[in-house]
C-alpha cells in the first residue's frame, strides 16, 4: 500500500516509492528503493522536500518503523534470480566494449535499413540479439554507450541515430522498471523507429540546407512509411510499430502525423519522442553542430509541457542525468571539467574530469574528481564548447575522437 508520509518520519528500512518535490532536485539518481540508512534520510530532508511516498508492501510502515527493532532473526538464504543482471561497471571499464557494440550495431543497422530502401521485408527478429548486447551494456553502466553512439558524424546520423536511440530507450525502461522482455521491445522500437527515412530521397535526407515546404511534407512522411514497412517484417511487436508511426506526436496535441494527445499516446511512444529529440539535438547534423548534453537537457526541460509527458522526461533525465556524460561544466573552485560518470546519490553530484583553470587561463593536468565526495566544489553551471573549442574533449570524458 502507497502511503504519504513527513519526510522526517521517514526511517531505515522504509521502501521510498516517490519524492513529492521538485524532482530536478531530487537528492538520487533512482526514485524507488529501500533506505539503508539515517545518512540518506539527511540528505531527503536537506534537499528541501517535505513530503515522500512509501510503499508498506515493501518496506516498513511508520508504525513498524518506530517500533523497538525486533529480535535478529535467523539468517534466510536468498534464492538467486533466474538471470543476474550484469554488474555495474566504472565507464572506463567499459568504453571499450560499449565501442565494439557500437560498431556492429552501426553495420547491422546499414544492412537492415538498405534492404528496407530496397524493398526487402525488415526482419527484426534477426537484430534482437543486437538489442540483448547494447541491453547488457546499458545495465553495466549507461553512460558509456549512450555517450558513443551519440559521437556520429553527419554522413552516418541516420544509423547511428537509430542505435543510439535504442541506448536510451532502454536507460529510460530501466529507470521507469520495465521487465527484461519490456525493456527489450522498448529498445527493438528504439532501433527500429526511424526506418521509414528510407522512404525519403537522400538528396533530401542529407540536405545541408533549410529544407523547401515540399521537402519537409516529404520527410513528416517518414512515420507512416515506416510503419508500412515494418507491417510486412518478422518478428515486429505492436510496441516497435506503434513507436515507428508516433514518436513524433507531442503532448499537446502539435505533433504529427495524428495530432495525438495527451493520453491517446501509449507509454512507448512518449518514450520514443524524448529520446528521439535527445539524440537528434546532441549530434551532428548536416545543417547544424550538436548542443551540448547538458544544453539539451535543460532546453528540453524547458520544452517539456507541450512536448513531453512529465513522468517520462523526468524519468529520462535521471537516466542520463542533468549533466549527462561528456557536458562540459564549470565548477565553483574556478575549474572546467568535463562530466565522465553518474553518482548513484545525486543527479547534480557527477564525476568529472578537471583539467582547465578558469583563474590562470591554463591546462591542468587531467584529475577525475567525484562531486558527491568532495565537500566545497560542485557545478555552478553549464559551458558552451564552441566558446573554448577544446579539441581533445571527447577524448577527456572516453569516448575518442569525433
């Protein structure tokens, strides 16, 4: 049973279902978890919020909790779930493997979308172990492969747009506490939402240029011929058909091609149009440079009442975090740094890797500093790249070259 309770009542032991506050600052990254201890108690209640959900079927309700602690109990052995999740790693521990993922999902995607161009039935059935790896990824630590695919030139945006969708889509399952085969089909949509590009002549598809009224009804088609080529295809879930035809549809009712709104959108699809426009605004494209990961989050936030269902982006925010992997950000001491991994306490606590001082003007020697352990510093804003034009950026935070 979900019970609101005075966030100073809250107790070890608790279940936290849900922060009532203002959720950008929301003192963890995870909005759902048993609390262990009187240190994250403090840093709910310093936060500012008053008032917190807790969930009595899986955790201790208040008058349990303010109950003498029983007597220990004799220890119970655990039984194993059916399948581990992989473990967490550190993002340098898996750069290299999120890049060989990477790498063959690119090709797959080439393969795939050449034959839709070509008329050939997708099958999707084929890719789903694909979609199994950048999963497994995703669970070791998001960071890492979601950062790289976001590193795509203009000429391969379109496929490698699709894979990095598919990364997000299952960060964003994985924080709304999807099932395994959930987060699955959220990533086989993720992968397969945009094949309809393959209907749009490339003349058009690549235009460096503003496009002409003509050329922009051509592209706004690109949902619905999609959606015709995934009918014919084995192995496509409703869930990735219905990702396809309205990851453009927006809350209010503007988007195309139905004008849907508000709850006539399914779950999946308002999943599909925040990590769609993420990724389409943190990459280069062959009329624009990409924004920052940090920029986009907060233009999206701003966005985010006529565009986006609230539940959904602020789940995705705290998938990716408020600075995102690779946002170049300034830091009280006087520092820049560039954002190389999460904390698992605090979206605005990240690790970052320093290496400019703001006083000097000069380099500093590379020093990965971890925000939710240093008292005195944190980020008092976000920096344009452009402005500084660092070279080596992607290479700082471990994800290479451009």
């Amino acid at each position: 049973m979900l019970r609101k309770i005075d966030t100073r009542q809250l107790q070890p032991g608790m279940f936290l279902h849900e922060l009532c506050g203002n959720w950008i600052n929301h003192p963890f990254w995870r909005t759902s978890f048993k609390l262990k201890d009187a240190a994250q108690i403090a840093k709910i209640v310093d936060s500012g919020i008053t008032e917190a959900m807790i969930d009595t079927d899986k955790g201790l309700d208040v008058a349990v909790a303010t109950a003498p602690p029983p007597a220990p109990a004799v220890p119970v052995v655990q039984t194993a779930p059916k399948t581990a999740a992989p473990k967490f790693v550190p993002i340098a521990a898996e750069i290299a493997r999120a890049s060989s993922i990477v790498a063959e999902s690119k090709k797959a995607v080439v393969s795939m979308f050449n034959e839709a161009r070509m008329g050939k039935a997708v099958e999707a059935e084929n890719v789903m172990p694909l979609v199994e790896e950048i999963s497994a990824s995703v669970a070791r630590n998001p960071g890492a492969l979601i950062s790289i695919a976001r590193l795509k030139s203009a000429d391969d945006y379109t496929y490698m747009h699709s894979v990095a969708v598919c990364g997000l889509m299952i960060a964003l399952a994985r924080q709304l506490d999807f099932d395994e085969e959930q987060t699955r089909e959220a990533g086989m949509a993720g992968l397969l939402h945009d094949v309809g590009k393959m209907a749009i002549p490339l003349e058009v598809l690549n235009k460096p240029g503003k496009l002409t009224d003509e050329e922009f009804t051509l592209v706004k088609g690109h949902p619905a011929a999609g959606h015709e080529m995934l009918k014919g295809g084995k192995g496509v879930s409703e869930i990735a058909l219905d990702v396809c035809l309205h990851h453009h549809e927006k809350i209010d009712g503007s988007g195309y091609p139905h004008k849907l709104a508000g709850d006539s959108i399914s779950l999946f699809a308002k999943m599909g149009a925040v990590c769609d426009i993420y990724d389409a605004i943190t990459s280069e494209r062959p009329y624009k440079r990409g924004w920052d990961p940090a920029e986009a989050v907060h233009k999206m936030a701003s966005w985010s009442k006529g565009h986006f269902d609230e539940r959904v982006f602020q789940a995705f925010v705290k998938s990716v975090g408020i600075y995102p992997v690779g946002s170049l950000v300034r830091l009280q001491s006087g520092r820049l740094g560039v954002v190389t991994e999460q904390s698992d306490n605090s979206l605005l606590v990240p690790k970052v890797k320093v290496f400019f001082s703001l006083k000097s003007q000069v380099r500093l020697p590379p020093q990965i500093i971890d925000l939710a352990r240093t008292p005195g510093d944190r980020i008092v804003g976000q920096e344009d790249p452009e402005k500084w034009n660092f070279e080596d950026l992607n290479q700082l935070w471990g994800g290479g070259p451009r």
